[in-house]
C-alpha cells in the first residue's frame, strides 16, 4: 500500500516538471485605446501607388515592459510599392522611435515583427508612415 502511494506521488511530480499538461503560451493582456484605428492610409515609396498598413500591439510574454508591435501591409493600388514605418513612444523607459520598412511585394497581411522597450506602466505610442504621407495610428496602454 505504501508503495502504491509512492508510485503516485512520483508520478505526479514527473508529470508536473516535464510539463504534463501544459497550456499553451499566450501574450500578456495589454489593456489598449485606440482612438484613430489601427490602419494607416498611405501612399507608397514609389509610382504613386495607395495602399494600407496595420498595426497590431501586443505584450511579450514573460518579458515586463517589451511590446510586440505587427506591421502588416494589406495591399497597394499599383504597385509593387512599400513603405518605412517609424514607431515612436514614450512610456517609463523614455522617448525612444524604431524605423521599419514594408514592401508589398508580400503576401497581403505576412507581419514584420518588432520587439520595443516601452517600459512598465501608462505609455503611448505612435505610428506612421516616414516621410508622413497618410493618416497615423496612436495607442495609450498599460503596459505589463
């Protein structure tokens, strides 16, 4: 009998350390505002061509203060075209800004991901097109 509740007992811990069940792992929340939207309107870098750009925002998990920022383009209108996106924000680790480029030529809504240092606690962030040619995105959040 004491053996029988041995045996349980270790094999209780080993499923436990090797992770037996485990959930998969998913981003921290990240409480968000957004009041213009998460689409950028722009024109591209080249021929004249229009296009659209979203942006989507999520916290690293396991890593306090790191923001994923998704910057997908959705298409250009004669294209092929694409664009430099400059992400600035301010949160408890400063002012700081991140210059990324989308080109069309993708699969419509493939993401380029960015890992940004926002820091813990309130902070916003901005993104549009470099040099501005459209509309912008802004978010306000609270950062993990």
């Amino acid at each position: 009998m004491l053996s029988r509740r041995l045996a349980i007992r270790v094999a209780a811990i080993v499923a436990l350390a090797c992770g037996w069940p485990a959930a998969p792992a998913q981003a921290d929340p990240l409480p968000q505002w957004t009041p213009f939207g998460t689409t950028i309107y722009t024109f591209g870098d080249a021929k004249f061509c229009t296009g659209t750009i979203a942006v989507a925002l999520e916290a690293a998990h396991g890593r306090p203060g790191h923001v994923l920022a998704h910057i997908a383009p959705l298409g250009y209108q004669r294209g092929p075209c694409g664009n430099h996106v400059v992400l600035g924000w301010v949160g408890s680790a400063g002012a700081r800004s991140d210059l990324v480029y989308v080109w069309a030529g993708v699969t419509p809504g493939t993401a380029v991901t960015e890992d940004l240092w926002v820091g813990t606690g309130f902070a916003k962030l901005m993104a549009d097109t470099w040099p501005p040619q459209g509309t912008f995105t802004e978010w306000y959040m609270v950062v993990p």
